[in-house]
C-alpha cells in the first residue's frame, strides 16, 4: 500500500514542480523562482533536466530503460534536495518526464498509480506553456517542435485522465504573454505556502 510521505499545507515545506514540455525555459525560470525564494530568507533546493545525466538516449531515441531510469532518477533527485532544504524547486516532475515514454511506448498503466502517488508530494504544480520564440539549440534538446508540441499534448491529455485528473495540487498554467513577470506571479502563488516569514523578508523578495 503506497503511504504518504510528505506533508502538505500552510505553513510547511514548500515543492515547487514547473511541469511542461521541453523548449519552454522551465530551467531558466527555476532558477528565477530561487533566487526571489533567496532574498526572501528561504533554504531552497532547486532540481534540474535529470535527463542530462541519463546514461541512456534521449529526447526521439529514447528507450523504455532510458525513461524508467529518468523516472527514479527524478525521485531521487528530489529526495535527496528535500534533505538538504526544506523547500525544493524543480524543473520538471515525473509527469511531464512520463509523457516521453508514453509518446514512444504507450500508457505503462502499472507504473500510473505510483506516478499519481509521487504527484501528489508536490505543494504547488506551474504548467509552464509552449512559447513562440522556437526551442534554442543546446546541443541536447530535440529542437523539432513538432515533437516539442507533441510532449505538450500529451500532458494536457494525461492531466485530464485518471489517475493524474484527481491531484491534491491542482495545475496553475501561466500565460505566454505574461512572460516577463512569470517569476513574481509564481512567487506570489508561492508565498502562502511557505514558513512564515518576516514582514522584512517578504519585502525583500518584492525589491
């Protein structure tokens, strides 16, 4: 029987999951988000692109032991952050690295409950949308946006079905307009869920 492992809610630990496709700038704002977390006086760990340490292909070459080998990679990334802070922030969670081996293998509907379990230890879950700038070459993303897209799409189906449509944390998708001011609308949906602090160390994040 899979347990609760984590506790949630006002006034505990922060974990923070940008969930989405790859291209999208999910490392880039993880590291934003930190930073206004740090001027606010909060111990953050921040977990990013897992898949870059896989010693197995990636991205359309994929393969079945390459992504359950990123699925516990993740996990254990995430494990091992929440011992060294009390908050974590994330570049991705489990989900959106499922949706990879979904797009070339199928539904694996025996590894869905404990997907939807570990789910379910993030306090607060930012869709972070395809943007129209394109994917930026790094020499590691697939930059076919048709595939990006496809990744894109399989989210939103998987977030709509069960196990994943029952989530403690329901999904705050931002908008790609707004993107200039994402870092301080994710904060601010942050902010509640955080230790209590200082009337000086809010400012602080605000400055």
């Amino acid at each position: 029987m899979l347990v609760k492992i984590v506790a949630r809610g006002k006034g505990e630990k922060l974990k923070l999951a940008l969930i989405g496709t790859h291209g999208v700038g999910k490392t880039t704002l993880a590291y934003e988000i930190c930073s206004l977390l740090k001027k606010a006086e909060q111990n953050v760990e921040l977990v990013t692109e897992i898949a870059r340490q896989s010693p197995f292909p990636v991205n359309e070459a994929t393969t079945l032991e390459g992504q359950i080998w990123i699925l516990h990679a993740q996990i254990v990334a995430e494990l091992e952050a929440s011992r060294r802070a009390p908050h974590v922030v994330t570049d991705r969670s489990v989900l959106d690295n499922y949706c990879y081996l979904v797009n070339k293998f199928g539904r694996q509907l025996q590894l869905e409950p404990w997907l939807a379990w570990w789910m379910d230890t993030y306090s607060l879950l930012v869709g972070v949308p395809p943007i129209e700038d394109g994917i930026k070459s790094d020499g590691f993303r697939s930059e076919d946006r048709v595939f990006q897209m496809r990744i894109h799409e399989l989210l939103i189906e998987l977030l709509a079905s069960p196990p994943f449509d029952q989530l403690r944390a329901r999904v705050r998708w931002l908008e790609a307009r707004d993107r200039r001011i994402w870092p301080e609308r994710i904060f601010a949906a942050a902010e509640p869920l955080l230790f209590p602090a200082t009337p000086r160390a809010r400012d602080a994040a605000t400055r």
